[in-house]
C-alpha cells in the first residue's frame, strides 16, 4: 500500500504544493468524539436521535452516548449497509445530530449535508469531518495519502456564506464543522464553478476567510 501511495504522488505531482499546515492536532487535547457527545447531551443525551454517515472502525459510532444511533456506511461500521444516497432517498426520518464523515469529495459531502438538512430536527446540529487539510496529499483527489481530508473544505466555503445558518470550523481532529440552522429559509450558495476543480493554492488562499474558531469557543456557540 505504501508503495501504491508513493507512485500515485508521483503521478499527480504535478499538483504538488510546499505550503502545509501544521494544525497540531494531537496537542488538541479534544477530538471529534468529544464535540459530538457535547452535541448530543445538549440535544437530549440517551434519547437524541443520532445519525453517522461514514463509520468505518465505528471508532465514533460506538462512543456516541446515544440509544437511538444510526450508522451509514457501505463498506463497513454502523447499522445500515449502502450508501448515504441511498439512505436519504429511503428516510423517513428525524435527527437531532447528524455527523458527516462519508466520502471525502466535494460533491459527495455537499449532497450528504442538502439531504442531512432536510432530516434534521428543529433545531438539530449537523458536524462534518475534515475541512481543514495541511497538505496537498492530504487534499488530493483521487485519494493519494494515508491520511485523508479530501476537498470537503470547498463545501466549508459555501457554508461560511449560507444564509439562515450558524457556522464554525472547531480547530481540532482535521477541522470538525458545526452547522446550526437558524432560520426556516436556508440558502447555501452554489460555488461549484469555481470550485469543482480547484486545487490545494485555492485552500491556502481561502483559510483565512473561514470562520475557524477553538473547542471553548464551540461549547459556547452550542450552549
């Protein structure tokens, strides 16, 4: 496998960068899983609704504190076995969190959070994994890393322009976004055009405008 990555960065190296971020995520002292927990206490603890797309090793899915949990993925983890099209197209459901971890491609995640929003509870909070890459492998796609963000971040972009909603990006565990909804009129913003085929220099120029914020800060936006 490693050998097969090294071969795939030589073949697209002509999109290769020597900007990187050094986020630190392991001084963190906060993940993923911590945030989503705070989300589902705040949103009714044992009895939220809680809906995972993407589980993988459920390294999440099984420590949600939640006993009403439903996990999408189509290769492995979680309760349901397809994908996240599939499972919306079939829903008939209501969440109150709903976390976003599938397939890391900025059409895909951009499809996942439309339909997420049409199932979230009132006054539900949908998180997303991975808006903060710190290189051009770990953005690549078609995936050429271990570690892998993809180009979710394009999605950042158009959600930090929405209207009717709350936005941050948490600066822990390759940026966790947090979308609230707060009025009944959403507009999220179609960059696509601009940003189907943009390439890591487009994220180096974008981060500053995106509304990062730390774990603290977080806790106090979610109440």
């Amino acid at each position: 496998m490693a050998l097969m990555r090294k071969m795939q960065q030589f073949r697209y190296r002509h999109n290769a960068s020597d900007k990187s971020f050094d986020w630190q995520w392991s001084e963190k002292g906060f993940n993923r899983i911590a945030l989503v927990n705070r989300l589902v206490a705040q949103k009714g603890g044992l009895n939220a609704n809680y809906l995972e797309i993407g589980c993988a090793s459920n390294s999440l899915f099984d420590s949600v504190a939640s006993l009403k949990k439903t996990g999408v993925d189509p290769v492995s983890g979680g309760t349901h076995r397809m994908t996240s099209d599939a499972f919306f197209d079939k829903n008939e459901e209501g969440f109150d969190v709903i976390f976003i971890d599938g397939l890391h491609e900025y059409k895909q995640v951009r499809r996942d959070a439309l339909n997420a929003v049409n199932c979230l509870n009132q006054d539900g909070w949908i998180a997303f994994h991975d808006f903060l890459p710190s290189n051009w492998k770990e953005h690549h796609v078609p995936r050429i890393n271990g570690a892998w963000t993809g180009d979710c971040w394009k999605l950042a972009v158009e959600l930090s322009q929405a209207e009717g909603v709350d936005f941050k990006i948490v600066n822990i565990d390759h940026g966790v976004g947090l979308m609230r909804r707060t009025y009944s009129t959403l507009h999220v913003p179609d960059l696509s055009g601009e940003l189907a085929h943009a390439g890591f220099d487009k994220f180096i120029n974008a981060v500053d405008d995106l509304p990062i914020c730390d774990f603290e800060e977080a806790m106090l936006l979610i109440g």
